[in-house]
C-alpha cells in the first residue's frame, strides 16, 4: 500500500533573517540565530520569518566544535535580508572584511536592521553605524570593544541594547533575550512568550549581565542559605527585616550578612527589592489581578509605594508594562536599555 503523501509546508512569506557564517563559526551564538527563526512553527502562520545563512568567506567552512557545514549563499543575500545577524565573531582583535562591513552599510542604508551577539559587536562597530550609540557587548569584551571604536558608547551591564535599526546584545545566552525582544516587537508578546516556552527559557529576564560577572564565592556559601532565600520568595506578603532573615538561618546578623554577600552578590534589601518586581512582573502578565492587590502579594504595602519601586526598575508604569507585555506569558521582566 502507498503511503499518502505528506502534507506540504505552506511557503512563508514574513521577514527574511539572514545569518552570518565565516570559518571559526561561534556554533551557540549562530544556533540561537536558527532555533528562533529558523526553526518550523506553523502555529505562527505563513508570516513567520524566513531563515538563510550568508557566508562572509569562501569554504570550507568549520565551527567551534568541529563542525563543518554549507551555506546558502553569500554576502548577496544581504541585498534582500531584513534583519541580518551576526553571530559572535572570529575574534576581538581580527579585522572586520572591507567587504563584509560595505555590505552591512549598504543593507542598513536600504532599511535592514542589523543584530550582533557578544563578539559580533566588534563587526557591527566597524561599520560605523553604532558610532554615537550605545552598543552592548560580552562584559570581558566591553574594554577592548571601547578601545578599539572609542565613538561607540560601551555598556557592559545590560543584556542588550538596541539604537534605531541596530541591535547589540550581551555574551552569548543574552543574544536569545535580545532575539526574543525581536520578536516581540514583530509579532508581539504572545508570540515571543510562545518560543520562549518552547525554549524553555523566560521571555524576558530581570536585571542585566553585571550580575553574572565572575565574583569568588565560596563552595558552600549558598547552601545554608537556599532554603532561607525560598522560604522569602514563598511569603513576599511578609515585611522581612534583617532579624528576621538572619533568624531563619540560624546566623548572626553580622555573619548573615557577609554570607547573602558571598552568595548572592548583593545586599538582602536590594535582593528582596529585585524579587519583589520580579514578581510583579509576572502577576502584571499572567493575571488581571488590581495593582493594589499585587502590592499587597509582594509585600509593597500600597500601589504608590509598588508603581514608585517598579518605575524606578523598569522605567514604565505598571499599567504600561502590562499592556505591553501582558499576555500568555511565562518567566519574568527583562530589564534592558533602548535608547
């Protein structure tokens, strides 16, 4: 018996992301690129993105990990791509091709938009066109990027940025969040909340990479203090002091607060403030519950002393923040900076 034929792949017919591939590939920056939108999603309809990979260098082609790979095709596909990506970079201190930089200004000049994760930063700068602007890279890169293109403006402490058609975002994981921004602005938040889930990821996160940078902490620091720091997030309605942190693990305020240092990298008022949100942001986008009701689940007493807090985090008001983000959502609020 034949089998029946398989259902034909509508064609789509949205925007067409275009990826950068040289030899030195940076394999998990570029497969961030390809698992958001390059992968099949029906439930997105015929509009969803279009996906190519541009080689910016004759073959062969290899990538970290020992992978060799093929294209399809060349810088002439950033002739008709709208949004161009440029996954990492061969290295900090490898020049950027003549070629490659000509084709990036000429796309932007047509309206292409333009995204780099962590070192890709450096091929985007040399273009000229975050000359002025504010442009995220790796936090260990920050340094040498604001020296090698000193009219750039560098900031090492968010996970992305983004200055008219031009997206830079942070070391490597960051590139998903800014990728997700991308698609939030497309296609809105449900729809970014959608691939999050599928990557099981948060479809934005809180605060910026300051807080992944290297710090000693010592083996065990966190261990007495996990259950502590659970028993918080649990009861956020409380009004937590000092006292009573250090009381429920066991310490001595003085040693509690050198331990939550060591472990969290932060104060405990600032680290209750940072969770506090966190969860307002995620009530704002689930439910449809009152500001004055969340403020009392999060322990923010009034929905002055909530809108004055999160305004301070995020630089909207809860009502805008819900009405942007709101929706199927998952995960917690990203904090970002867009200028």
């Amino acid at each position: 018996m034949t089998p029946p034929p398989a259902p034909s792949t509508p064609e789509l017919t949205g925007p067409l992301v275009v990826a950068l591939a040289y030899d030195g590939l940076c394999t998990f920056e570029y497969a961030i690129a390809a698992e958001i939108f390059g992968l099949s999603r029906p439930e997105m309809g015929t509009g969803w993105y279009r996906f190519a990979t541009a080689a910016v260098e004759p073959g062969p082609l290899r990538a970290h990990g020992g992978l060799r790979f093929e294209v399809d095709g060349g810088l002439e596909l950033l002739d008709v791509a709208d949004l161009i990506i440029v996954p990492g970079w061969k290295g900090i201190a490898i020049p950027v091709p003549q070629a490659l930089a000509a084709a990036l200004q000429a796309a932007h000049a047509r309206g292409a938009r333009l995204a780099s994760i962590c070192s890709g930063a450096f091929v985007l700068a040399a273009t000229g066109l975050v000359d002025g602007q504010r442009a995220a890279t790796h936090w260990r890169y920050a340094e040498a990027l604001a020296r090698a293109y000193p009219e750039v403006t560098v900031d090492a402490s968010v996970l992305y940025a983004e200055t008219g058609r031009v997206f830079t975002s942070a070391g490597s994981a960051a590139g998903i969040d800014l990728m997700l921004h991308i698609v939030r602005g497309d296609f809105g938040p449900d729809a970014a909340n959608a691939v999050a889930r599928r990557l099981v990821v948060p479809a934005h996160r809180s605060g910026g990479q300051a807080q992944f940078v290297d710090r000693p902490v010592p083996r065990h620091a966190g261990s007495r203090l996990a259950p502590v720091l659970d028993m918080i997030r649990d009861d956020l309605a409380r009004r937590w002091s000092i006292a009573d942190m250090a009381r429920a693990a066991a310490m001595s305020e003085r040693s509690f607060l050198r331990r939550f240092a060591e472990a969290t990298g932060t104060a405990p008022g600032a680290w209750l403030a940072r969770v506090r949100i966190e969860e307002v942001r995620r009530l704002l986008e689930t439910s449809s519950a009152p500001v004055d009701e969340i403020a009392r689940i999060v322990g923010f007493g009034s929905a002055t002393n909530l809108r004055q807090h999160f305004r301070a985090a995020t630089g909207l008001a809860p009502r805008d923040y819900r009405e942007r983000f709101g929706g199927e959502a998952i995960g917690t609020g990203g904090l970002v900076e867009i200028s």
